[in-house]
C-alpha cells in the first residue's frame, strides 16, 4: 500500500468517535427496551442486582475499550470494515 492509500489520522478518529457514539445509542435503545417492558420477566436477587448490574457494566466497558485500542493500534486500522488498514 502506498502513501496515496493510507487513510489520515483525523479520518480514523473521526470513524472511531462515530463507532463510539453508536455504541452509547445501542445502550440508550436496550435501557428504553427495559423501561418500556418494565417488570416482565422480572426476578429479584435483592442487593445482588447492583453488583451484577455494576460488575457486567464494567466488564462491557473494559471489552469495548479494549477492542477499539487493539484496533487501533495493533490493527493500525479502525472498527469500520469500509476503511483500510495503514499497512
């Protein structure tokens, strides 16, 4: 791949934040999906919902992170299939 083909650094983080964007929209649908259904399929677990709800938060968080910086680092790409790699 020549120097004419590499996509530019800016246009890479602008796809990034994009993509980032996206995924906040997909957790603003499923927290107005469990809203709107409100008790159906509902069990209690007490306390219990506060540290799972916390504990699958952080671990999504971690794995979006993680997935968008080996992306863009070890990858030298970014999320979106539409764009090159700088390789």
């Amino acid at each position: 791949m020549n120097e004419s083909e590499r996509t530019p650094p800016t246009f890479r983080k602008k796809v990034i934040s994009i993509f980032s964007l996206a995924l906040l929209l997909l957790v603003a649908v499923e927290v107005g999906i469990v809203w709107l259904l409100g008790s159906w399929g509902k069990f209690e677990l007490g306390w219990w919902h506060q540290v799972f709800g916390a504990l699958m938060t952080m671990g999504g968080i971690f794995l979006v992170g993680w997935s968008i910086s080996i992306q863009y680092t070890l990858g030298k790409g970014t999320p979106f299939p539409k764009l090159p790699h700088s390789d």
